[in-house]
C-alpha cells in the first residue's frame, strides 16, 4: 500500500514528533511504501521512505506557516491510497474519495472558536491566514472520508462532542525500556514541562516553595516567548535556589537521568495525554497531577489527583508521597502504563491503517 504522511517539518522533536516516527518505522516494518511530505528537508535522518520537500534545505522557523502549508503538501498526495496527518494540522485531501487519518492531539477547540486570531496589530496578519484555514479544515471533519484518532479517552469524548463524530483510541508511543526503576530514591521533587504560560508552572513554584525540598523544573525553550517565560520564572525562585532549579534544553539522557533519581512527579496542567508522567511512572517515579483531563486515564488512582489549583492539596500529597506514604501504588501504576508502549502503538496504529487500506 502507498501511505502518504503530511508533515510540514520534521525535527522539531517533542510528542507529536514520536508519534510520526513510530508511525512511520511500524509502516516500514510491514513493507508499505511510505511517501513523507514537508515543506522544508528534515533535519534528521529517517531510513527506508521516499521524502518530497518544497525546499531543497531544513528551515527550523516559521513553523506556523510550514504547518499552514500542509493544506498544499497534501495536494502532492494524490497518487497514495492513503493519507495520513499526524500534527493534525490544516490539510485535507484533493479527492473525496481518498481516505485520511487524522491523529488528534486535542480538540480543535481553538481552530474551531477563534474567528481570526486573538493577536492585534501586525502579529493578526502573521496569524490570520492560518486560522482562516484552519476554521476551514475543522469544518469539513464530518466529511466521511476523514477518520479521526484520539490520543486518548479524554480527547475521544471532546471530539464526539464538538462534531458528532466517533474516533479510535490509540495512545502516543512511550519507550518504557528507556527507564529503569533506582534502588534507592532521592527525596527530590522533579517536573517536565515545556517552558509556556498555559503549563501552569508559576503554581508549580507556589506549591514547592512552602515544602523545601529539592525540585526541578525541566523544559525546553524553542521559542522567544518560550525564554521570555522561562526568565519569569528564574525570577521567581531567586529566593529559593538552594532547593530549586529550572533547566532548559538539557540532553535526554540528563532527563531520563532525573526522573530516575527522583521519588515525585508533580504536573501542574491539564493534559490531553502527558507522555512525560508515563515516562515518569516507568521510571519509579511517584506522579502527583491535577484530578482533571487525560490524567484520569493515566494515573488512574484517585488518592494521586489533588484538585485543580489547590495549593493545600498538592502540598499534602507531595508530602505524602515523599514520607512513604503513596510508594505502594507505584507497581499496579508500572503495570498499568504497558498499554503505552512504543511496540503496542506501532502494532495499533499499522493494523487501523491497513483496515481502511
């Protein structure tokens, strides 16, 4: 079978970029032609798939306008059987008659009730032309050959609701094997987070600054806003730096590293799915995370979950969960993240593909 992929580009790294390479290594594992479409060249190395890139070169900006562009990547795709859409970005197909997947991160809620854009000024033109076509794209989901995956139960119910349309659960892919539990825990407190306001990590500080144990903060900083933010909260902990720290862009291995040393995981935001608090389970770690959203279905054990931005509570099950208290959910948590794997998804996602082949 000819399996399209539209990606408008490809290295940026993060969750949706795990998604698209087990994606495409599970497909070349059965033997399916895969054609990957970008605007700019990646900027890493995928073996055993013919790529096709507007530019001859790598472009790791403007990624809002190589997403707008997928809308004409996927016009390049009229001779797959099959197209595929894992950064669920703008793009439908040419034909009506030719299938497309779409793996759905979230909702669509702010494509779908934003009229332009909430930016003013000339930052309203940088972003109008892709929220016109996005409004566009979102309103041609009903249409029957569109079929949508959801990242997770969560994100199934939300879109059964806003469109009436009944999708497939297939969970993000997590290299469980990359993390091993620690004999021995430290008493540290550790997070992961990209550096943005919606990430909610000004009430992460809040909440560990009255605890004083060791905690840190780890995120990446891929944008200007994303530094502007992560200076804010440096600015913040200026008081507390003999128990806090913020990292920013450090290596996986430094990561993985962390979450093996530490006995808590805190989240501070909703999340439509949340691949680091798996990672964090596999890793030992004790996850502490608001009682909302797809952390639910990931930590599925009610004494885990404080409620939504109450201070008091997360402070008392950090406490908790660092004295002892919590250690005995740690081996039912670590069974129950094995529908997670990298293998599982690999597996699930080629057998939905080759059904609608």
């Amino acid at each position: 079978m000819k399996i399209a992929i539209i990606h408008g580009f490809v290295g940026g790294g993060g969750g949706i970029e795990k998604t698209l390479l087990a994606t495409i290594e599970g497909l070349v594992e059965k033997n399916h032609i895969v054609n990957l479409y970008t605007v700019s060249r990646p900027m890493i190395q995928i073996r055993g798939i013919l790529i096709h890139s507007i530019l001859p070169f790598s472009l790791p900006f403007f990624g809002l306008y190589q997403r707008l562009m997928e809308s004409n990547l996927v016009k390049k795709a009229g001779d797959d059987d099959i197209i595929i859409q894992v950064s669920s970005g703008p793009a439908l197909p040419s034909r009506p008659d030719q299938p497309m997947i779409i793996y759905c991160h979230d909702d669509f809620r702010n494509e779908a009730e934003r009229t332009i854009t909430k930016y003013k000024g000339i930052w309203s033109w940088y972003y109008r032309p892709y929220y016109m076509l996005a409004q566009k794209f979102t309103n041609q989901i009903k249409n029957k050959n569109i079929y949508l995956i959801a990242n997770s139960g969560f994100i199934q119910e939300l879109l059964k609701n806003r469109f009436g349309k009944t999708s497939t659960v297939i969970y993000p892919p997590v290299e469980l094997n990359k993390f091993d539990k620690a004999s021995t825990k430290e008493n540290k407190v550790v997070t992961i987070s990209r550096y943005s306001q919606e990430k909610n990590l000004e009430f992460a500080i809040d909440v560990m600054n009255d605890i004083k144990t060791n905690y840190v903060i780890i995120g990446n900083t891929k944008t200007r806003s994303n530094e502007i933010y992560y200076s804010d909260l440096l600015k913040r902990i200026q008081h507390q730096k003999k128990y806090m720290r913020l990292l920013k862009n450090i290596e996986r291995n430094n990561v993985i590293e962390e979450l093996i040393k530490s006995k808590v995981y805190f989240h501070p935001s909703p999340e439509t799915f949340g691949i680091s608090i798996i990672e964090s389970i596999a890793a030992g770690c004790i996850p502490i995370v608001p009682d909302n959203s797809a952390h639910k279905e990931t930590v599925p054990v009610e004494e885990l979950r404080y409620k939504q931005d109450s201070l008091i509570d997360a402070q008392e099950k950090i406490k908790k969960a660092l004295s002892g208290d919590y250690d005995k959910f740690i081996e039912p948590l670590q069974r129950s993240i094995t529908k997670y794997s990298k293998e599982n998804f690999k597996k699930e996602i080629v057998n939905y593909i080759e059904t609608l082949g």
